[in-house]
C-alpha cells in the first residue's frame, strides 16, 4: 500500500518489537506502524523501549485488539496514535501523514473506550489506591504465586504485558518485589 504513496519509504519490516527496535537503532524512522501481539517482545514493550530510546521517532499502535488495557499502555508508553486495521487503506495513511507532521490519531473506537475508562476510573477511585481491573487481576495471580509466564497463559496477554503490569503495580504501591506485592494482596483483598 505504501508503494503508491509518493512521499513514503518503506523502511523495513520486523516480526516482533525487539526487530522494530533493532532496525530503529540502524534506521532513521519517522513513523513506525506497531502490532500489539507479537513474539519475543509485544508492541506495548515496544513501544516504550522505542520512544525512550528514539523520541524523535513517532509510534502508530496498528492492530484489531481494542482491549482497554493494550490502550492505556500504548498511550503510558508514548504512542502517539491508536487505530484498528479494519478501516480502508486511505485512512491508515493518512493517519500516518497526520502523525508525521506532529499530531496524534485515535480512531473513533479508541476515544470512545478511553472515555469509558476514564468514567471507570473516576466512579472506582476510593482510597490510597488506584487499581484498573486488570492490574487487580494481575495482583491477585502474583498473591496466589503465579509466575508471569502462568498469569500470560491465563489471561492471554505476552509474559512483556504482565511483566509490565506488574512494574506498574509495584510503582503505584511503592513496593520492592513481588513478595512484597503478594503481602500486600494478601493483606488487603484475600479474606
């Protein structure tokens, strides 16, 4: 689809994250157009390893999950569009221009379901802490002493994704490690 465009270079294409960050620190990109569920590294991953290192570089999540938490990462880690592969060609590229030139882009889908998170959000934040549905799944597996390779396989999410989910836990808590983050499931919601 890019061959038609005249002002587009294709650059490379990689299988998973760690080749899109590998070819980002050989290549110029401008834009990079990420999947989410890849092997070795998801583009979640990516996507933070990417912009931390190339902040110049702008990060396009392309890919058919709307899931709620693949958003609020994409966003957390510095994307600056999130659409779905299931609108025509045209608008995939221009949304690419629209990034490239310093804006970002959400499809319609994607406003809307961060504007229900941010409802959510609003509606369940009593007390010291802030916990999205997943993260409090993710926790109650790290208390019941699932490692990240047993929680991606029961939640279908790569071992990257919960091993992301579990830094941010450990973050929002101020807590050291995993044990630590087991006590405090046990403490605060196992009765």
């Amino acid at each position: 689809m890019f061959d038609l465009e005249d002002d587009f270079t294709e650059v490379s294409i990689a299988a998973n994250g760690q080749e899109a960050l590998n070819i980002c620190s050989r290549e110029h990109i401008d834009v990079v157009l990420m999947d989410i569920r890849m092997p070795i590294m998801d583009g979640v991953l990516a996507t933070k390893r990417i912009k931390e290192q190339f902040k110049n570089t702008k990060i396009i999540i392309l890919t058919t999950f709307k899931e709620d938490e693949y958003i609020k990462q994409a966003i957390k880690n510095g994307a600056e569009g999130y659409i779905l592969k299931n609108q025509p060609v045209d608008s995939i590229i221009e949304s690419i221009k629209i990034v490239n030139k310093g804006n970002t882009v959400f499809q319609k889908e994607i406003v809307e379901s961060i504007t229900m998170m941010l409802k959510k959000d609003t509606q369940t934040s009593g007390g010291k802490h802030h916990f999205t549905e997943r993260e409090l799944e993710v926790l109650k597996f790290v208390g019941n002493g699932l490692s990240n390779k047993e929680i991606s396989k029961k939640l279908f999410l790569s071992e990257g994704t919960i091993r992301n989910y579990v830094s941010t836990l450990l973050e929002k808590l101020e807590l050291r490690d995993r044990t630590q983050l087991a006590i405090f499931y046990l403490k605060n919601y196992e009765k």
